[in-house]
C-alpha cells in the first residue's frame, strides 16, 4: 500500500509526523507531498517542515491512500488547492481509503463526502455535513478515517496500520511503548 499524506504550509505538526513515523515503522510506504512550488513550508507552531515530493510528482503516481493532517491554516491551504481538491474527488468516488485529522474533515464535509458516514473532527470544524459527529479520537467507517485532533494523532495513526498492516500493529505498539497496550505485549514480549 502507498499512501501520500498531504502538507501545506500551517499544518499541525505533530499530526503529520506522528502518522508518518507510526506508518513507516509498520513499514508502510507513506511520501510527504508538499502543497505549493516549494518542498519547505512552516507548519502552524512555527516548526520547519521539508516534504519528500512536490505536488507534480504526485500527480505521476498511484496512491491507495490520501491522508490529510490538520491545522487551521494548513486546512484552508489544503482545501485552496484545486489540483488537490479534484485528486480527493476521484480517489473517494473510486472508493480508496481516506483519512482526515483535525480540522481537514471538514474539507471532505465540504465536497459532499461526510453525507451519511459516521465521523468525528475537531468540534468547531463540524458542520452541517449531512452525516453523524462522534465525539470520539477516531472514527472509520468504510473507507473513510477520520480523528479529532492533535490529542488523537496517535490513535489516528494506529488506526491507519489496522487498516493497511495489522499484523504490524503489535510490533509498533511495542516500539513506541503504547500505554495502553504495555502490559499486555509485554507478556507476549513482542519485539
């Protein structure tokens, strides 16, 4: 599985790079690609950022999976892109996995795609979608993945690997010492 996780200057940080260390440490092919002429952009706290590819190059290649981190001002910078906007529409209408953090669900709020599906997102980018917010810090239904915020960035991503790798899950549960998890693989002392 290849996945393109989308970063466009004002994204929250830690919701783009927690998601991209959880997905290559499930060994899961996952490029950063930048979102205007430049592969450097500032993220929303002030935290340099270089993608791993250009918008152009991503339009060369085939991805399973869009990923879309947060941030107030990285969702308006991804939701002003139209070359993203029309890549989003034909990845969802051919019914490919889809996962939005923060405030970025709401752009596929916007586009239509959150009519009947069951969600959650940061509480003041809910709007009036047409499908059902859950005050949860992930919710997937069918292809669609979304999480609440920053605070969820972890879930989010382990939720991802369930979804792409899920005979890796216990292996990165481990490595990165997920609490939740600890006592349970350190019986099975999984490495």
């Amino acid at each position: 599985m290849k996945c393109a996780l989308f970063l466009a200057g004002g994204v929250e940080e830690c919701e783009a790079l927690i998601t991209v260390d959880l997905l290559r440490r499930a060994d899961i092919e996952v490029y950063t690609v930048a979102i205007g002429e430049s592969l450097y952009l500032m993220s929303s706290h002030g935290v340099g950022l270089r993608a791993d590819i250009l918008f152009d190059e991503f339009l060369n290649e085939t991805f399973d999976v869009l990923i879309l981190p947060g941030g107030k001002a990285g969702t308006a910078n991804l939701e002003a892109s139209e070359l993203l906007i029309r890549a989003l529409e034909s990845h969802m209408d051919a019914g490919k996995l889809t996962a939005a953090i923060c405030a970025a669900p709401s752009i596929l709020g916007h586009l239509g795609y959150l009519k009947g599906k069951q969600y959650t997102c940061f509480p003041e980018f809910d709007g009036d979608y047409g499908g059902t917010y859950h005050w949860e810090p992930v919710v997937r239904d069918g292809n669609l993945i979304t999480g609440r915020g920053m605070g969820a960035a972890l879930e989010f991503g382990r939720e991802l690997i369930k979804a792409l790798a899920p005979e890796k899950l216990d292996a990165v549960d481990y490595g990165i010492q997920y609490e939740h998890r600890f006592r349970e693989l350190q019986q099975k002392r999984v490495k």
